[in-house]
C-alpha cells in the first residue's frame, strides 16, 4: 500500500498543475495556428449531448437537445474544414462523448466529411446499447467504421439499476442479445465495463467478463470508477478503495487472459487493433468539438466548454480553444513514461534522445524503481511492464483522467461564472 500511497500523492502534484496552467493562463495567440499541423496523425471528434446524463460520468456532456445538435454538427465540420485549410494530415479519427450516435444521419454526414478531408485508416466511434439498431449499425458500417466501442459498464441488473441504466438502455440480458446481433459486422467490437461502482462485488466483476467471453466480444475495456472534484477522500477510505479495486485487477487479469491479450493495462483483446486510449498510441492528436482537449506537438489545447461559444467560433473560422498549455521538457517526460508504461512497455533509449541530463537521470531512476519493486522487468532491451506492475499503471492512469476532469470541472466552472479563458491576462 506504501507504494500506491507514493504514486497518488506523485500524481496529485503532477495533475493539479494542469488546473494552475489554466488558472494562470495566456492568452490565445493567432500564430499558434502557424504549428506543425503536418507532424498530427490523429483527430478526436468530441460530441456532448446524451439523451439522459449518467451519474458516474466525468466527461463534457450536456442534455440532447436535437436543433442545437443538429447546428452543433454543422459546425464540426466546418472546424473540420478549417483543420483540412491549416494542413493536418490525419489518418485515424475518434469520435467520443457524449454520445456520437446522438443522431445517426448527422454523425454519418461528419464521418463522410473526414473521409472526404482525408486518407482515413482507422474510425472509432463509441455508442450506447440503446442505439444498438439494425438501421444504426447498417449506417455506422456503410460510413467506414472500423470499431465500435459499446458503453456497458456491467451487465448486472442490481448495477445497472443503481447508476439509473435500466430504463435508459435495458436490462443485462437485453444488453447481451443486442451485442450478440452484431458480432463480426465490425473489425472490432468493444464493450467498456467499470469495476468500483458503487455495490459492485468481485463476484460481478467475475461475471460480467464471463458474459463478454461467452458472447466472443472482440475486445473488452476494464476501467476503474473515476472521480473528479468534491475533495479528497479519508485516508481510510481512500485505503479500502484501493485495496478493492486492487483486487478486482488481479481477478479480471486472471478471468479475461490468456484468450485475451493486453493492448493497454486496461484494454483486452482478441486480436490486434484500435483501442480506447488513443493518447497511448498518439504522441500527438488534435481535439475537435466543445471541452475536445489536443496535444500538438508538447502543447496541450482546451477547447471551450460551451456548445454555444464553440458553434460561434466555427461559424466565424476561429480558433475554439479556450486555452493552449506547452508542457515543458519535464512535463512532457513525466507524461510520454506514463502513456508508455499504461502501454505496457518502455522505450528507455527513444525516452533519453535529446534529453536533460536531469531529464534521463529521473528516466534512469523511474526505471530502476520499477524493476526493484517487481512492476518491470528487462526483456531484449526493451523494459517491459510486468503483470504486478500493470495495477501501478491503472492507478496512475485513473489519476491523470481524474485530475484532467479536475481540469474539465474548471473550465466550465469559469464558463458559468463569464470568465472568458481564450482572453484573460496571466496572473501577476
């Protein structure tokens, strides 16, 4: 416990200065769009609106409200049109929320439109049971759609119920036989499962990954419960949580593998291909639709948390970030060795190229810690993460997501109380 104990308080300090780059902000200056645009091979398409907002979700998301939708997509792809004018050349694309499937005939229109921009490779769109329809799936195949992601979260109805789902998406079983009609339309199906709600037993975890094997899912998403804002827990509570989920870990490494493979500490797969974490596989994405956050090139970019501002933006050919924060050479270390060990492995010689002598010794030292603690070891040169130290990454991961939605609850608390991030002057 002494371990994950250092690892939360390391990743607290290093989060909560996302918030202070905000709170301290520059403002937004035309030549950022003069960047590399060329050296970003991946675009995340955010869409907010949900027809009903679930509790446990941290992510920009806003009641569906279906005209402001509907001008919300037209100006997604105008921003789109703009990104294709300032140069990008993206080969993958992510569209999240929310929920992209909102409306079906919009989002096939905006997946059309970044084919049209540009030689896409890979589409990833994320759904929810409910919009499991023929009609849907037959449209989402016909637009190119290489993986779809299906927000689960646990097939329990005791669970379900609890995180208010069953009204909203059906019941386990109803969840089941949707999945099991559309098996192998896809190159990959996902379902993301979420172990730490609230009344969920190890025995559930067990279960629902029985469910996804018996159903010969693609690939499955095991993230903890995340949660952002309203203060820090007790200490004694914050032990019982970890020493829970902890657990839940090594069960689900234990149900989901050999069958399936790591492609992350919490993705699981049949065979290879897209993942929920594109910022493991990306060192560089751009963001695009309101709260879309982006890493260009070291820099990180908000964009606003305001569907209103943000279609105001689009429609004047503007940039929509709120804020632009460029890690320095320490921040952006600190961030590539998490996402490359969440990966599963370290490439300790690409980490030191170009680097501070500072910067490799804290390389070095990371490195040298983990294998003493068992969390890695050497395999052909290459430092790999091993299976105890797979549970230090989930951790670690769940933390950054938490203190980036500490970010998220910022902005928008800014957003409600008229303060104009794109605009405002450092503090002194």
């Amino acid at each position: 416990m002494l371990i994950e104990y250092f690892l939360t308080r390391y990743m607290h300090r290093y989060t909560s200065r996302l918030v202070t780059a905000a709170e301290e902000r520059a403002p937004i200056e035309p030549g950022m769009a003069t960047r590399d645009t060329a050296a970003v091979p991946m675009l995340y398409v955010h869409i907010p609106f949900c027809k009903e907002l679930c509790p446990f979700c941290t992510f920009f998301r806003i009641p569906f409200d279906e005209q402001l939708a509907r001008r919300y997509f037209r100006a997604l792809r105008r921003q789109l049109n703009r990104y294709h004018d300032l140069g990008y050349q993206f080969s993958t694309v992510y569209f999240g929320g929310g929920t992209p499937t909102v409306l079906p005939d919009e989002l096939a229109l905006t997946i059309d439109e970044v084919r049209r921009l540009w030689p896409i490779q890979e589409c990833s769109v994320e759904t929810n049971p409910s919009d499991l329809t023929p009609s849907n799936i037959e449209l989402l195949k016909t637009c190119g759609v290489n993986r779809l992601s299906v927000g689960v979260q646990s097939f329990q109805d005791n669970l379900l119920e609890s995180v208010n789902r069953i009204r909203k998406y059906g019941t386990g079983a109803d969840i089941q036989h949707r999945l099991s009609q559309i098996r192998g339309i896809f190159d990959t199906l996902n379902v993301d499962l979420i172990f730490g709600l609230e009344g969920q037993t190890h025995a559930d975890v067990i279960a629902d990954l029985g469910i996804v094997k018996q159903l010969g899912i693609d690939q499955v998403t095991c993230y903890p419960l995340m949660k952002s804002g309203g203060g820090r827990q007790s200490f004694d509570g914050w032990r019982r949580e970890v020493a829970w989920k902890k657990q839940a870990y090594r069960l689900i490494r234990d149900t989901i593998e050999p069958e399936y493979v790591p492609s992350s500490a919490w993705c699981f797969s049949k065979n290879r291909g897209m993942i929920d974490e594109y910022i493991v596989e990306h060192s560089s994405y751009a963001g695009a639709g309101a709260g879309a956050f982006g890493l260009e090139g070291g820099t990180l970019a908000v964009n606003v948390f305001s569907v209103e501002k943000y279609i105001e933006a689009a429609e004047n050919n503007a940039d929509a970030a709120a804020f632009r924060h460029p890690f320095d050479s320490g921040e952006n270390l600190r961030y590539l060795l998490l996402m490359q060990l969440f990966g599963g492995g370290i490439d300790f010689d690409g980490l030191c190229r170009g680097q501070t002598p500072l910067c490799k010794f804290f390389v070095r030292t990371s490195v040298a810690l983990l294998r003493l603690a068992g969390a890695a070891v050497k395999k052909s040169g290459r430092i790999t993460v091993a299976k105890r130290g797979a549970y230090y990454t989930v951790l670690l991961m769940k933390l950054f997501f938490e203190g980036v939605g500490d970010l998220r609850g910022f902005c928008l608390d800014a957003h409600a109380s008229g303060t104009n991030l794109d605009t405002a002057r450092p503090r002194a």
